[in-house]
C-alpha cells in the first residue's frame, strides 16, 4: 500500500516497532472503553495478514503518531471494514481528517462498495464524526459485546459507493 497523505498527516502501515504505541492508544484512558484493546501477539498478526491494515497516522511536520485504525478487508464482496481507530490528540481535528483520507482510499483506491464500521452508543464524539461525513446509521447489535462496563450495544454504520460519490 502506498501512503496516504491529507494536509496534516501521512497514513501508512504500521511495523512491528509500531505496537507499543498502538497499544498505548488503545488503552489511553480517553480512547480505551471505545475500542477492544489488542495484544502484541494479535497485531503482529495483522502486519502480516493481507486481509487486514493496520495503520499509523503520522503528523507530517514532525513525524509523531498520533493516531492508528486498523481494516478487514474483504475482497470478494468488495467490503471496507473499519474495526478500530483511535487519536490521541483530541479536538484537533485529526479523526475528521483521518476519516475522511480512509474513505477516499477506500472507495478511490481500493474500489470498495461499502465502507461499514460499529461504535458504542456513548462513543457520542465518534458518532457525531460519522453523521457529519454522510455515514448512515444501519441499525443496532443490542447488547452485542459483553465488557468490563457491562453489555454493550453496537451502532452499525455504513457507505455505499453511491453514497460516497454523492457526498464527496
């Protein structure tokens, strides 16, 4: 994958020397009742596995991470699946951005017919993120993933290719 680069980041997959960081984003206070929290051993595995991305967001000025997400890809049915991402500079506008560079890479790029990702309903930041690029919400896994806090609902939300191509 060649990188992708917005006006403030550059996008590119994550090494191994890359998974303590992705780590500690994930479990940052902030970012962590959000996501599922990898192991080292399970990233590593993604690295290496061609149905999964996983990818750093670097500041272009000064080449800190600031960010990461991590896709499934499935190539059959031509699906883009946005399984984690996580900023650890909040309001500066990073997610926006980062979003934005990964739905263009994958309906640009990649040739996706459906972007998709889930968030818990009191991910109220993301959510609001997710609305504003013109994502619809899809509907609810109630009660689908049991955590520390308790049973959590899923919010599904998607992109047809359509829909990107009317948005952007």
């Amino acid at each position: 994958m060649k990188d992708i680069v917005t006006k403030r980041l550059i996008i590119t997959e994550a090494g191994e020397e890359h998974l303590d960081t992705i780590i500690a984003l994930e479990s940052h206070p902030e970012n962590r009742d959000y996501l599922w929290i990898g192991t080292y051993e399970e990233h590593a595995a993604e690295i290496d596995d061609p149905n999964h991305l996983l990818l750093i967001f670097k500041k272009k000025k000064d080449g800190v991470i600031v960010g990461y997400a991590l896709i499934r890809l499935d190539f059959k049915s031509n699906v883009f699946e946005l399984r984690r991402i996580a900023i650890s500079e909040k309001a500066a506008g990073f997610g926006r951005e980062a979003m934005a560079a990964l739905l263009r890479f994958s309906f640009e790029e990649m040739e996706t017919n459906r972007f998709w990702l889930d968030v818990y309903p009191d991910n109220l930041v993301g959510i609001k993120l997710y609305e504003s690029l013109g994502m619809h919400r899809d509907g609810v896994l109630r009660q689908n993933y049991k955590a520390e806090r308790g049973y959590l609902d899923q919010i599904i939300y998607s992109m047809l290719r359509s829909e990107y191509e009317a948005f952007f």
